[in-house]
C-alpha cells in the first residue's frame, strides 16, 4: 500500500516495524543479539532534541529561512513519508495501532534511515524459516519486494563509524557465505582519532534530512537553483504538481529583447511566441535537471579530519574557491534551457523561434518531457542572446538568494559566534545554520560568476537585441495575453 515509494524505503519501513515490535517485546526475537541491538537505538525524546525531522515547522523555518529552501522541503517531505508509513500500518492492522505508537515507529524509521545498508540477495543458506521462498514470493507478490534484489540490514559495528567525504576506512560488501561484512583502514589513524565512513556524494540537504548532520567544513555537495517563482518536488514522495501558465508568467514579466515592453495589440508576433513560451515553460516546470546547477565541494581534504564531531580551534566557515568559476563556465550552461526560453525573441533562430518551440511541445506532448533533448537545448545561440540568457539566469539566481533575507556574510558571522560560543556540532541550530549557509553561498556563486561573465560581453546597446531590464513590465500586459 505504500504507492509511490520505491523498493528500498518499503524496505525500511518494514525493518523498523520489525525493530519497534522487537522493542516492544510484541514479538520474540530470532537472535539474543537483536534485542540488544534495538535496545541500543536512541528513544523518540532522544531523537527530538537534534533530529530536524522531528523539529516543527515553525521553527524549521525559523532555522532555514522558510519552504523555500531545498533543506526544509527535503526535510518535510522526509517527515510526511514517515507518517505517511506509519498511517499505512495501522490502516491495515489496527493491533499493529496498539502494539507501535506512533513515536516507536518513528524512532526506529530515523535510525534505519540513518544507520541502515544495503545488502545483496537473501541466499535460501541463510534463511532461519522453512518457508523461505513462499515468505519471500509473498513479499514479492503484495508488496513488490523482491529480496534476490537486495535486503536492508543493520550492522552496528559499522554504525560506530562517523562519516565524512574524505574517509579513512573503506567498508566492505556483505559476504553472504561467510556472513560476514569487512572494514578496512585505508589511512592511518591517530590515536584517538575517529573511525569514519564515508555514505557517498549527497547532497547537504539529504544529509540533513536523513542523518540529521551537515559536514562543517564544507565538504558536503550543493546547488544552486533558477527557480524563484514555482517549486519543485526534490523527492518521488513529493506531488509533482504542473503549475499553470498563470503561475509561470513571472518568469516572462522582464520582456528581454524588447525595449518596448510586449502588448498583444502592438506587437503580435512577439504576444504570440510570448504565449507559447509560458506553455513550454508549464511543460518544463517540473524538470529538475533543467532548472539548477549541482555544484562542487566547497572544501576538499587529502586527508581524513581527526574528528567530525569537535571543531578545531582555528575554526573557518567554508567558502567557494576561485576555481569555481572554471567548474561553472561549462556547468551553468547546462540549466541555461529555462533562459535561453524565457530570452528567446521572434527574431532569434532566423525567425524560427515559435516553430521550434511547437516543435518541441509537439514531442514533449508524446514523451516525457525529461527524458528528449529538446530542439531549443541543440539550437545555435549568438552572442546577444548569450548576453539575455546570462543576464536571466543572474537575475533568477538573485532573486532566490533574496528570498532568505540575510546575506552570506552575516550567515558567516552567525556561524562564527556559534563556534565562539562553542556550540555543539552535533545541534540542530549549528547543523541548520550550514544548510543555509551552503544554499545562500551556492546562489551567491552563481550570480557573482555570470556577473563577471557579462563583463567580457561587449554589449551593443543600439539595437533591442541586447536590450536587458530589471524592472517587470506590466502584469497586466502578460495577463491579457492569456
């Protein structure tokens, strides 16, 4: 019944169903082993006073700068799917109501998603029932689970582990002969130093969300988004709901390649591709790929900290590095679709412009949109429109930096006063302020590198080609084109 979450989190879900019965003493266990292992997982209190997950909205907000931010939406969107777990359980089993509260079933969900991994195939060898494949064609049958994929485990050895992008311990697969799963140093370790993993590239935001850290020292990945008007669903547990043009006309309100701003009577041609334009962009709004620019570290190490969890005396807020802007002259053209649409004029594509657009909504209307390249992607950009494009995704990065209301050097400063003060690393409100400080320095970065782009742009300002503004023009002129 878990419709719309894959394979790995019904998974989950089960497993810490499993360990809530378990501690409960609802049902008995199958190794001694495990009553310890469950005993030892941090209880719902325990969990809430760090845990974002379990933090309210209100001050989630309050910590993240409001919905609009990437690590508030994950954050919720975790927290729904969690409940929305649990409600399924006891919508099918009202005893399963009475033997888990809510508060249990969520404590065990926090600590599978943040300790568990992934193993491969159950083997019929390591089975403890004698219906072994009727139990596991079952799983298959109701809940499309199929354990010759892989199976989702505990491993508390390896749970002892911190982790950080730069590891000095390299974890093993699952060996389902010996039953066995091997760590391995892989740098030398202090004595006293931290054994720490490493869970791969995620971004800050997951981090958060799922294990309720962030890397202080900016070693985390982010991104920087071009989205300022709509929202966009990061997870399949969030709806992915497509705006109407209504909604996506704030995106066409600048009118670039006009010097005059588009009235329907005036200039028809240029109404008319105005029009089509907010429907390709309804058709793309919910394209994730096409609307942000994944970015690098912001701190890479060549060697493990000696510690994720004490901050070092000389303390430093990360930043980007100037070799950013090497990273972004071929990246940030990679979100530039949205752009190059909202600054394409009739008079781009030697006039072609409205015809590749029908031509690209004629296919997106027979495939997903985010799985073609679009026409509009592949087509030849000159110089002037390079310079609109330029100046749209400047202008779309800043204005989703403004939404937070406080800038990145006084986001540094709150940082700093925290180390000062010597807050714990492991708090909600330390780990919070560098989830916002890596969305506000990922949007900085990207407005600051097209700003200086622009620069070496040699702008002709006789004709409308290159013609920019920073005030909209009339809304009511974008309305009563629809």
């Amino acid at each position: 019944r878990f419709v719309g979450i894959d394979s790995a989190t019904r998974r989950a879900a089960l497993l810490s169903a499993y360990m809530a019965l378990l501690r409960n003493k609802v049902i008995s266990p199958i190794f001694e082993a495990h009553v310890s292992v469950v005993n030892a997982i941090p209880s719902y209190e325990e969990y809430a006073s760090f845990h974002p997950v379990l933090v309210e909205s209100s001050e989630l907000d309050d910590h993240l700068g409001g919905a609009y931010s990437p690590g508030y939406q994950q954050v919720v969107s975790t927290r729904n799917q969690i409940f929305a777990e649990y409600n399924e359980f006891t919508q099918i089993s009202e005893k399963f109501r009475s033997q888990v509260s809510k508060e249990d079933y969520v404590a065990f969900r926090i600590a599978v998603q943040s300790r568990a991994f992934h193993v491969p195939k159950i083997r019929e060898s390591e089975a403890l029932q004698p219906n072994f494949q009727s139990e596991k064609e079952y799983y298959r049958q109701k809940l499309q689970i199929d354990f010759d994929d892989f199976a989702v485990a505990i491993m508390p050895v390896h749970d002892w582990m911190n982790a950080h992008a730069t590891n000095n311990v390299k974890v093993q697969d699952y060996d389902p002969v010996s039953r066995t799963c091997r760590a391995s140093s892989i740098q030398p370790i202090s004595k006293g130093g931290e054994l720490i993993n490493n869970y791969g590239e995620l971004l800050d935001m997951t981090l958060f969300s799922q294990y309720g850290y962030v890397p202080s020292d900016g070693s985390g990945v982010t991104f920087a988004r071009l989205y300022p008007y709509h929202d966009i669903a990061f997870t399949d547990f969030q709806p992915k709901i497509e705006p109407s043009q209504e909604e996506m006309l704030p995106y066409l309100h600048l009118d670039f390649g006009y010097s005059e701003c588009i009235q329907k009577d005036k200039d028809p041609k240029a109404a008319e591709l105005k029009v089509v334009k907010s429907i390709y962009l309804q058709k793309i709004a919910n394209d994730i790929e096409r609307w942000y620019v994944p970015l690098p570290s912001r701190t890479k190490r060549k060697k493990s900290p000696f510690s994720t969890t004490v901050l070092l005396d000389n303390y430093m807020v990360p930043s980007f590095n100037t070799e950013i802007n090497n990273f972004l002259s071929s990246a940030a053209l990679r979100a530039s679709l949205p752009c190059r649409l909202i600054t394409l004029t009739h008079r781009d594509l030697d006039g072609q412009g409205l015809a590749t657009l029908k031509d690209d909504l004629d296919q997106m209307n027979r495939e997903s949109s985010s799985d073609i390249l679009l026409k509009l992607e592949e087509a030849h950009i000159d110089i002037a429109w390079m310079a609109r494009t330029l100046h749209c995704m400047r202008i779309l990065a800043s204005a989703q930096k403004h939404k937070y209301g406080i800038t990145v050097g006084d986001q540094s400063k709150k940082i700093i006063e925290m180390a000062n003060s010597n807050s714990s690393v492991s708090s909600l409100e330390w780990n919070a302020a560098h989830v916002k400080l890596g969305e506000l320095q990922s949007q900085e970065v990207l407005e600051n590198f097209t700003t200086e782009f622009l620069k070496g742009i040699k702008m002709d300002d006789i004709t409308d080609d290159f013609y920019v503004r920073t005030e909209p023009c009339p809304k009511e002129y974008s309305d009563e084109l629809l």
